[in-house]
C-alpha cells in the first residue's frame, strides 16, 4: 500500500487491533489511514514543529501526538476528532504512551521528565 503525501514518513504506529496506522509526514502532519482499505479516515495539521511520536491507546480508541513545539494532541479515533491540546510542557516532547487502562498518557521529554495526563479531561496530573 503506498500512499503518498507531501514529504517523508517520520512516525509510524498501528492501532492494537489493526484497522488503523497512523503516520507523520514531513514532521507536522498526521494522517490516520484504514490499514484494511487504504482509504484516509482522518488528517491532523497545526502542529507547529516536528512530530517525535505517536501511540494509540490498548483499546484503540485514542491517539496521542508529541511534537517538538511543545504540544502533544489526543485524538478520538471514533469520532476522527482533536480531544484536547495537551499544553503547559516546557521541553519538546518526545515520547508517549498510554496506561493499559487508557485512563492516563505520559508524554516524556529529552531533559528526562515526564507528565502525566488524564485522557478524559485533557488535564495534567503529574509533573516530573
């Protein structure tokens, strides 16, 4: 399958159960695309800087964005939908991952912190 969009792939991630793949073009655009069709289910522009990461949650229903302009973003897969802006962190963020309950998502950064997150608010918890 090959799709193609406006610069390189930088990210890449599979859905758990397989129907969706999401990938980061040129750094700054995410593309959700049905891995069984090939169709694109949903594009995500308005970062600002590269994208460093993306990670789905175990139930398939959330995806989360780091990027380097010190945002992160969580998607609703269902709905093909921005959630919240994940804002206040204050280095670029480089790593994510979901509990394996998605009740939370850490995002991490190259000064070795990490924040959490509450998927269902959009809200910080905790501060590293």
């Amino acid at each position: 399958m090959v799709h193609e969009q406006n610069g390189a792939v930088f990210v890449l991630a599979f859905s758990p159960n397989g129907m969706l793949v999401a990938a980061g073009y040129l750094g700054v655009t995410i593309c959700l695309w049905n891995s069984a069709t090939g169709d694109l289910s949903y594009k995500l522009e308005g970062h600002t800087g590269r994208v460093l990461a993306v990670a789905f949650s175990p139930d398939s229903m959330l995806v989360a964005i780091d990027s380097c302009d010190l945002t992160a973003r969580l998607l609703d897969t269902d709905r093909r939908g921005l959630l919240y802006k994940l804002e206040g962190h204050k280095q670029s963020v480089c790593v994510v991952a979901f509990s394996p309950d998605d009740k939370l998502v850490a995002t991490g950064y190259k000064n070795r912190t990490f924040q959490l997150w509450d998927t269902t608010t959009g809200k910080a918890l905790l501060r590293d």
